[in-house]
C-alpha cells in the first residue's frame, strides 16, 4: 500500500479510525519557516468530527501532537511528526462488519487484496486518515504563503442544490430518508507564478488531479472550462497574451485554469472536484458475507450524510502539499 505523496515534499500518513491514532511525516519542507500553530488548529477544525449538526455526531478534539522538525516556532528541516489520538472511537457498532462486505466501501477490495482487514469504522479506508493530510496540508499552506500563494475552497453544489441556500437542505432530506448526498467542491489558487509543473508526464494539472482523486470519495476532477469546453468552439476558449503595465506576461481570460502545457502560466489555478454520496445508508441494505452467502445488513454507528462540508479543508491540504511540491521542484 502507498500511503506517501509527493517527490521533494513528501507525506506519509499511517493509522486506522479506530487505532489509537491516526498522523504523519512530513519530508522535506525547508528549514526556517515560522509556523502558526493556531492557523493549523484552524483548519483541522474545520475538518473535525462533530463540529457541525450536518455531520456525524462523532467527537474528536483532533488536538495534534508534534514530535518533531520543529523548534521554537520554526521548521528545522528535518521530518516533521506529529500524532492526532482518536479519543472517541465505539468499535462495538461495526463488530457485524467482521464478517460482511458493505456496498460500495472498500471492505472486499480490502480483503481481496491483503486477505485481512479493519472493519472497525473502515480502517485505513476510512475518511478519518484525511486528518493527517490536513496538518501536512496546513504546514505546507503556510510555506506558500510565504511565496505570496493563497488556496481557497469553497461549495459549489450539494445534491441538486447550486446555491448556499439549498445546501443544508439538501443534506437534511437526505438524512430524513436514511440516505445521502453528493457534491462538488471548487478550489481557487492565487499568486501562483508562472512556471509550475513539468511538460508530459509531470503535468501539473496531473499532480493536481492525483491529490484529488486520492481524496475519499471523490469520483471526478476537472481544471480550467474543463468538460463543459467540449461543447464551445475554439474560438470561444482562447486566453490571449499580452503584457501588463509592469511588464508581465499575463491572459486577457483564463479559460485554461491557469495550467497551459501542463505548466502555470501565472493566472488562478481553479478545479473542481466531484465527491460521490456516502456509501453508508442507515437503512437495511442487500449484501454478502465473507463466505458469499446472501445477507441482510443494518447500519449502526454515526456517519456523515455529505462528505463535501468536510471535505473542503482536505482539497485546500492536497492542493497546498501538491503546489508546495512542485515550487520546491522548479526551484522559484
């Protein structure tokens, strides 16, 4: 299992969800960065259980312990560590899943592959490894922001709602039918200069779209007019150069997301990213077992109806540690 991302700036994150931790290190970030450690405190707030009546009632502090790489308030440039208890696990309410593969998880995958599991809240495959991601991401975030770079994600649409005002609603019905809701997330990168990223295989809407999709359920991604360009003309999609009063190269639009070539070209970086309805439903659902027989299977435990209010801070970390990664590899 691969369980570390990036090439010069390289997390690796290990624990289970009902382990006694979930965490990470962090390679390769530059020595002499001032750390705010309120401004991580932050973002793992925003990804933190139970914060919200929108989302599952578990509750975790998700206070995080640095072990080390840092030294009275900077990197060292030495690996950074850091652990993140679980504190409020209830293991007894997937004892049924010992034995039984719910749909659409990554129970039999699991199994099929190591030929053992965690069942115990999903394990490795559970979306509570993404805390990790969210530290390494907010230490990441705070070199960029060094380099004048900002990230910034937001909803673009839950379910069938396009519009702040139907979001909850969207969320709430879904719960009411013991069922759940998909959406997308749209993330906007400013101050990226121009340069990022590597021609052919190093692409860096490549990069981009690896971090994303590697983010528990999501299912799609896109950058720049994305597939919504198939349907205009050329003529329609061309980012004219010109320069600028201070004698900038820049693009008179940024039909491209700011990615030409597989490299940046100095506008906003913009994507979206699409996140599937949870796969846990509240409700009696058909399965098997481990020995193939036919079951009827109950959830029980406490589960999130839509990833997407928690999922935001997740792209935000992936988008900072892929960036971070590929200035570091330009060398700017």
């Amino acid at each position: 299992m691969s369980n570390t991302f990036g090439t010069l700036l390289r997390f690796t994150g290990f624990g289970e969800s009902h382990g006694p931790a979930v965490g990470g290190v962090l390679d390769g970030m530059p020595a002499g960065i001032d750390i705010d450690f309120e401004a991580v405190r932050v973002m793992m707030r925003r990804r933190r259980p139970g914060a919200s009546p929108l989302t599952t009632a578990r509750k975790e502090s998700d206070e995080v312990k640095f072990l080390s790489g840092i030294y009275k308030g900077k990197t060292l440039g030495t690996p950074i560590a850091f652990v993140i208890e679980n504190s409020d696990v209830r293991s007894a309410d997937y004892e049924q899943l010992s034995h039984a593969y719910r749909p659409n998880h990554a129970d039999y995958t699991y199994q099929a592959k190591y030929g053992i599991r965690d069942h115990r809240g999903g394990g490795r495959a559970s979306a509570r490894e993404t805390a990790g991601r969210v530290v390494a991401g907010a230490l990441a975030m705070q070199f960029l922001a060094s380099r004048g770079i900002s990230i910034k994600a937001e909803t673009e649409a839950i379910g069938k709602a396009a519009s702040p005002d139907g979001f909850d609603a969207e969320i709430l019905a879904a719960r009411a039918d013991a069922d759940s809701v998909g959406g997308v997330v749209r993330c906007v990168v400013s101050g990226c200069p121009a340069g990022l990223g590597e021609p052919v295989f190093g692409k860096l809407q490549v990069m981009l779209a690896s971090a994303m999709m590697s983010i528990n359920a999501a299912k799609g991604f896109e950058y720049g007019c994305g597939f919504d360009g198939t349907r205009r003309r050329g003529s329609e999609l061309l980012d004219t150069p010109y320069t600028d009063a201070e004698g900038h190269v820049r693009m008179a639009s940024n039909h491209s997301g700011g990615i030409q070539g597989g490299i940046s070209n100095g506008e906003d970086i913009y994507f979206r990213v699409a996140f599937k309805p949870v796969a846990t439903l509240m409700r009696a659902l058909d399965t098997i077992d481990d020995c193939g027989n036919s079951i009827k299977l109950e959830m029980h435990g406490r589960h999130d109806v839509c990833v997407v209010p928690r999922a935001l801070v997740v792209v935000e970390a992936m988008a900072a540690l892929t960036l971070a990664d590929a200035l570091m590899m330009s060398r700017k």
